[in-house]
C-alpha cells in the first residue's frame, strides 16, 4: 500500500497556541483505505523552504498532501511552492475565478481583486470543488505520485476530502475491502471500558480496535480488511459482537451518530418532546439537540435559569426549597425539570445545575452537578455527579450525562 | 538568530489518537530565547527515515531537537539514527549503566537488560541528567549545530529542558528579547480585513503578521524580536497602531480575550445585564457567555425558543406576527428580545432567529439570520445577515453575530 505524508502550512502552528488538527481527521479517513501516514511534517509560510519540503516529501511517499496556505493573502504560498517543486507553472482559470465571484455575489458583497489568487492551479491540476469556502482543492499526478492540495479550515477541509478526494483515492488503491463498525458508549471511563473490553479485543490484529475518549463519550472504532466484504464483515463480527454484549445499554450507538441524533430519532418514534432548564451548562445542552437538523420535530425549547432568580421566576421555584438545599442540589434540579415541562407542555424535561468552576458558589465541590429528569405520570428524579477537570470539560460531562440520562429514562435502563 | 527544528519520534503520534504537545512547550521555552521553531517533524520509529530527517533537519536549522525514541526498546531508535546521521559511533556509558541500575534499586526492582540500551551516548556527546525517568536527554555540538535529544514523556522532558537545555542555549545565544500583540476583530471577511491591513503589515518582516480565520472572528498576531524590550515594543507599535488605527471599532480584544469576555467585561463595568432569547443558535449563545468564568455577575438566563409556539407562550409574542412576516423576520427578532429582557428584568437583551439548514421552514434562504436587541428605553432593533456554510457554520456565524451586536450597542458603535 502507498505511503503518505501530510504537510501543514502555517506560521500559526509553529507557534505554541496552535496544533494542526486537520491531519488526525486525514489519518483516520486514509487509515480506513488501508494508507499509512509515513511523516508528518509543519512549515511556516515560506515559499522556498516548503518547495524543498514538497520535493523531499515526493521522494518518501506516493501520497503527499499540503493542508492550508490556499488563502488569498500574500502569505499564502502553498500553490506557488508546489508549482515550483514540480517545475509546473500557475494558470489562472476563469472558471474558478467566476466561481469564487458568484459566492460573493451570494452575499451581496463584491469580490476583492486579491480573491483571484485563488483561482491559480498548477498546471495539469484539477480543482476541487470547496463547498465552504472560496478556495478549491487541487488534485495532480507527478511521475506516479499523486499531490493533494487542501484549504486549512477543517470545516472546509473535512467535507472536500471526503466527497473529493476518498473516491480518487480508493480507485488507484489495490483492491481491498474494508469494513468498520463504529460504536459509541456513555457513562463510563477510558480504562474502566478498556479493561471490559480489552480480553476481546486484544487477541485481534485484524480488525483493529481504536478507542477515543471525550468526556462522557467513549468512540469505539473497528476496522477489519479483506479480500471481500463478507470476510471482512465476518472478522467484525467476531470481535464487534462479543465486546457489543459486554457494553450492554451503555453501548448507545452501532454507526457513529453522537447521542443528539441517537435521543431525538428516540423521541421522533415515540411523538414525544423535551424541553430544558439550565443552569451550569447555560444552553450546552440546547445547543447539542438542535445541532441536528430537523430537532424542531421533538425540541420545543426551554429556560436557561443562570441566576437564582431566574430559576424563581421563570420556573416557579420556591425560595425557600433554594435558601434550604443550595441550587446545587437534586431538590433543585428536580423544581427545575418539573417547572419547564409545565411551563411548555414537553413530555419530558431534564435540567442541570452544578458547580464548573473555578469557584463555588453553592459550598458544593467544584464538579459537583445534579441532572433532573421530568416526565408526566411519574415523580421526578435526580441524579448527582462528580465530574473532575476545569470548567469546561464539567459542563462538557455535565452536558452528555444530562443527553445520556434522558436516553436511558425513555428507555427504561436503571441508571 | 539560529532557528530550529523539532523532530518527534514515535509511530504513535502518526495515528489519529496521539497528537504532539511537546513541542508547543518547547516553542514556548524557544521563543523566549528569541529562537524560532522553523519545522516540526513527526516521524515513526524507523531507523532510516529518522536518519534522513536529522540530516534534512541539520540543513534547514542550526539547533535540530529530538523528542521521543529514548526507551530501551527495539523500536526506540532515535540514538541509532542520530549517531548514524552525524557519522559517529554509540559509545557504552558505564557511568549512565549504574545511574540506571541504582534508579532500579531505589524502587526494589531488578534492572532489566533491556535497560542497557540507554546507556549508549552518541560519540562525543555530553549526558544530561534526567531526574524522573531512566534515560538520559544527549547534547551534542556539529560543525556549528547542536542536536538535543529528550526523553518523550513531558514529565520527564519538560524538567530536563528547562534545568539542563536552557541555560546551555542562553549562553549560545545573542540577547535577544520577543514580544507579541495578539488582535481580535468581528465582522469582518478575511480578504476584505486583509485588503485594508496588507499595506501596513506587508512592509515589514519583524514584526511576523499572521491572520487566522474563524466564523466570524480574526486573529490578528504580530510578533517582534529585538535586543532589547523597548525596541521589541517599538516596532510593534510601528506596525499595531496603524493596524488598530484602521480597523477603528472592529476590534474587539488587543489581548487575545474571546469576544465573549471581552462582552462580560463591558456588562460588569456597567453594571449591566443581559438575557437571552435564542432561536436558531439553540443555546450556542448562552454557551459562549457563560464560557466566562464569573458570567453570573451579568447573565441571569434566557429562552430557548425554537418553536413558534414556544415563542407565543414564553415570550408573548402575538402569533399573527409571526404568521405575518415568518418566525425568520426582524419583527420577529425584535419581538423575541423585547419578550426576554421584560420576562427577565435585563439591562439588555439578544435574540437570535433564522434558518440554519439543511430545510428552510419560513422560506428564507437557508444562511437568513436575524440579531434582535432591546435595551429600556431604546426602541428595540434587528439586524439581517446572510451567513455561508452549512448548519454548524451558520450557527456559529450567528452565534458571534449576536455577541458582536451587543457590543456594537453597548458601545454606541455604528452597525
């Protein structure tokens, strides 16, 4: 199989406030064709030191792809430097130029004659279309390698590899299947899910088991290659199956959609709907079920109560039941939870409120986080949690343990 | 100045779980010398391709550093490979051998074999001690290079650094002193921020200019080098003041501060508070308000309105305006933050409604989003944007739409 190397390209990632992202998104997808990444390799926006980086990565790897540098700015020199280290030259392409010019247009905003640098290929390029964003992609061969250009920002970058550039690459690459399972599990630490799950896994090579760990939220990543589909599937199953028994209900997903998409295909069969009430999360977990589309189908709103008094006011809390427990605290979160799907008729409500730091306001530790779950016809509850870290990997836990909490609630998991 | 170039061994850090995080310590103790980072490398554990990359390396940089590869394993190779690269022997280092073993003993453990393998010193190179691990970091001086080789774990690495690296390079080098402003702006395009700063900042060398995008949010860094510190901030103020001058009101933080504190800042100064009344965003608002520790001083809470239903019954507006002019509107907008800060008691309040995507519901083109802003006593105001991208995008483009709308108008700034 070729090898790869990926080429950064940017003064702001040799600094130490910015880390190139990009190329874990390209070794996974390049991973999945069966591709290895040999080297990675960073570099500032200097024209003459990124054409030798160009031509020395030509002569380690079939595959040589360059992430950023395609902006219109003067610095951006990524399409200058590959033209030199191939010996091509740059050709304006009206096409493209037009291309860009119509975007803009869409705006309502006029083009900027710098925006034409843009529109430069190198010579015997094709261009990729870049949906998000005014600077294509550029795809050429060179003496039996392949040169992959790729504008820097990941939203732009992900969505152009992989409609793009995963279905040129998978024509020249050998035939070889390969077949994933993706799983996702909540609730559970890294080395707790690995010591389950690792008497399984382990004895395999093929597939290969990636797992990845944010907080709250556990990626389970099989990768099985064949000569066919069925003997891939078959080696998936073998270790895919047993590990999904030992997870049990706190495997969440079998094909990658996070825990939004997971709740409101729930909530979607069943007609129901869930509002909010939060507080330390402050519309985190509004955020994550609106992020996939269609959510006004399930998702009718809800409160973000920061202050005591808008926990008062807005849900009806008593006072007193906050003077008495603290508004960290399961009484509360549960006050919360009934009062918003009163308030809007939802079927079902959950809250949050806890301490992310740094300090506390409420006495209770910082990481200290009670979710309240309301539901018509059943007493309310609430759950306590114990999150570690700083302020914003709390509410990030906090956030997929309110998610996490409603799914197993509507399915009946005891928690 | 002498420049350098980070090499970071181990396969590891060519997956898509494992990133490299020394180097951005490294770069930070670097720059403080006035040392620039001009490449970093990743590279596996293979013998003949980090031989290579440390010759490449000693041709682009006078200081070539090494992370990782030290361990007394088959595949910890980078002793091999640089001894290799310099054309010089490994010599056995009897003295390292019993530091080793008496590490063992501290903690009753039998030295393994194994372990011999780093005692090797590249010819010529001088032991730097390693207080929390068993290998030793090597420095070594090359036809006017240094190469440095550190133990990968950072808590090995970091102590070593800077106890044994540090002062061997401040001693190499000539006084020098760096220094950084770090500029945000909103509301702005790239290009179009580029087009009216290129013809200051592209005169000049030192100060570095570096521009990065994010939706709806520049960063502008500007990095100056110079004898001494007075003479570093005047050439930042050569090229800074006129850039500020420029950008007049766009600018939002002259210290990196994310709009979302620089917000809380001008709210607590004030005395004032905000509430919240979002649509389209979800909460991605809120999010980002209460990102600010302390937040509480000026951000009671606010509605998650995605219904219209819920924008009838939480926020009072009168369904035949919505029926008239589409929830998408700036009647609609202006409404919705009026609701929120009479419901709330704010000093102001922000609203958010539009059409994200992938659908349109009200026939607004999908990227439609209005900002609406009330403040007692004011007549209450929307803004109509059209934002690129796809549903993420446009959210986080209206997200920092509002925030920078709030601003606008605490500040008496013109939209």
């Amino acid at each position: 199989m070729p090898d790869v190397e990926i080429i950064a390209v940017g003064s702001e990632m040799l600094t130490s406030q910015r880390i190139d992202t990009n190329s874990l998104f390209l070794t996974d997808q390049l991973n999945s064709l069966g591709v290895e990444v040999r080297r990675k390799l960073i570099v500032g926006d200097d024209r003459a030191l990124l054409t030798d980086a160009v031509r020395a990565a030509l002569s380690h790897a079939e595959i040589v792809i360059l992430t950023g540098g395609l902006g219109p700015t003067e610095d951006d020199v990524t399409r200058d430097a590959t033209a030199s280290a191939l010996g091509r030259q740059l050709i304006f392409s009206q096409q493209i130029c037009d291309e860009i010019e119509a975007r803009f247009r869409l705006r309502r905003r006029p083009m900027a004659e710098i925006n034409k640098r843009q529109a430069y290929l190198v010579e015997g390029a094709e261009a990729l279309p870049n949906a998000n964003g005014t600077a294509p992609g550029q795809w050429m061969e060179h003496e039996g390698h392949v040169v992959i250009l790729l504008p820097g920002p990941p939203g732009e970058l992900k969505p152009l590899f992989d409609k793009e550039c995963m279905p040129r690459l998978a024509r020249r690459l050998p035939a070889q299947v390969i077949r994933t399972r993706f799983y996702r599990v909540s609730g559970l630490g890294e080395s707790d899910l690995d010591a389950m799950i690792a008497p399984v896994y382990s004895r395999y090579t093929n597939p290969v088991t990636t797992i990845l760990a944010a907080p709250g939220d556990i990626q389970i990543h099989l990768r099985a290659r064949a000569s066919t589909a069925e003997e891939a599937e078959k080696l998936l199953a073998e270790v895919g199956d047993p590990v999904a028994e030992i997870l049990g209900p706190r495997l969440y997903s079998r094909n990658g959609h996070p825990l939004e998409q997971v709740l409101g295909d729930l909530l979607r069969e069943r007609g129901s709907t869930v509002a909010l009430a939060e507080s330390c999360t402050g519309g985190m977990v509004g955020e994550r079920i609106t992020a996939a589309a269609g959510s006004s189908d399930y998702f009718p709103g809800g409160f973000l109560v920061y202050s005591d008094r808008m926990k008062t006011e807005l849900l009806g809390i008593d006072p007193a039941l906050i003077s008495q427990h603290t508004a960290v605290s399961g009484e509360v979160a549960v006050a919360m939870a009934e009062g918003a799907r009163q308030r809007t008729g939802a079927s079902f409500a959950i809250s949050t409120t806890g301490e992310a730091g740094p300090e506390s306001a409420s006495g209770a530790p910082v990481g200290t986080v009670f979710v309240g779950f309301s539901s018509a016809g059943h007493p309310p509850e609430a759950q306590r949690y114990s999150f570690p870290g700083g302020r914003e990997r709390v509410r990030g836990f906090a956030t997929q343990a309110a998610l996490e909490y409603l799914r197993r609630k509507i399915l009946g998991i005891d928690i």
